[in-house]
C-alpha cells in the first residue's frame, strides 16, 4: 500500500468560522472589562454576567502559573490550528472553525493582557464563570467528537 503525503489545503470555512468567533469574543470581553467592572448583571434565573479574570484554563485549572499557562496555550492553538486548517468540508469545518476562534480568541486576549489573565464574564449557578471563547471550544470539540463518533474523516478534502 503507498504511503499518502499530508497534503495542506486551506478550508475557508474554517478560517471564517475562526475569524467571526475571534471578532465576536474580543467584542464581548471589551464590552464586559468597561460595563461589568464595578458590578454584576443579573440576567435571568441562575445566569449572572459577572467580571472575573483567569490565570489558568479551563475551570480555573492552573491558576498560579500564568505565564506557563499562557506558553502551553500558544502551542496548543498552534497545532490545532496546523491541523484545523486542512478539515473536511462540511461539519468537520464548522467544528475546527469553532475550536480555532475559541482558542485564538483566548490566546490573543491572554496575550493582550498584562497580567496573561483571560476575560471571563458569564455564571451560571455555580459552575465557574466563562467567555464566549469557552462555549466555542467546548462546541466545536462537540461538534469534532460527533464526527468522529459517526466515522467520518475530520482531514482531507
């Protein structure tokens, strides 16, 4: 059987899928840093818009190295985006396309930052307070597992 070359073929799906996540994220986390930074908004039964801002990852992981958080994140974001890039059409492209902008948008907010802390604004009950960039990696890592469970190809044309 003859060995196939990883071929690179830029999806644009992805890359727009990416680019509207990024811009929409950096839009709510500015909106949240000047509106919420004196007090919470309720908005409704257990949600709660409320300013926070994270050293670590996901859940609050890792909150006394921000620094090797931040290194981490970058490589991560990196390789997603390397393979992200070459996905299939079609879902495939949505999901890569969600988990990139979610992880580029907290990788340039951490990166904009000082202090290398993400913008979180939003509680529920009392599950730790996220972004918008969060509930993009968590679905578009939904979306790839669905794929993936369906046994579909994620790469390729």
């Amino acid at each position: 059987m003859p060995r196939q070359r990883l071929t690179f073929h830029l999806n644009f799906t992805v890359v727009a899928v990416a680019l509207v996540v990024t811009a929409f994220d950096a839009l709510t986390k500015a909106w949240a840093r000047h509106d919420l930074s004196n007090h919470g908004d309720h908005v409704f039964s257990v949600v709660w818009f409320r300013l926070q801002y994270n050293g670590g990852i996901s859940f609050s992981i890792n909150q006394s190295g921000p620094l090797v958080t931040t290194i981490a994140t970058v490589v991560v974001a990196i390789a997603v985006v390397l393979v992200g890039v070459n996905a299939r059409r079609g879902t495939p492209a949505i999901g890569f396309g969600l988990l990139i902008g979610g992880g580029l948008a907290n990788v340039i907010d951490r990166l904009a930052s000082s202090t290398h802390r993400v913008t979180d604004f939003i509680a529920v009950s009392s599950f730790p307070v996220f972004n918008l960039a969060d509930v993009s990696i968590t679905l578009g890592f939904i979306v790839l597992m669905v794929v993936a469970l369906r046994g579909e190809q994620l790469l390729g044309r």
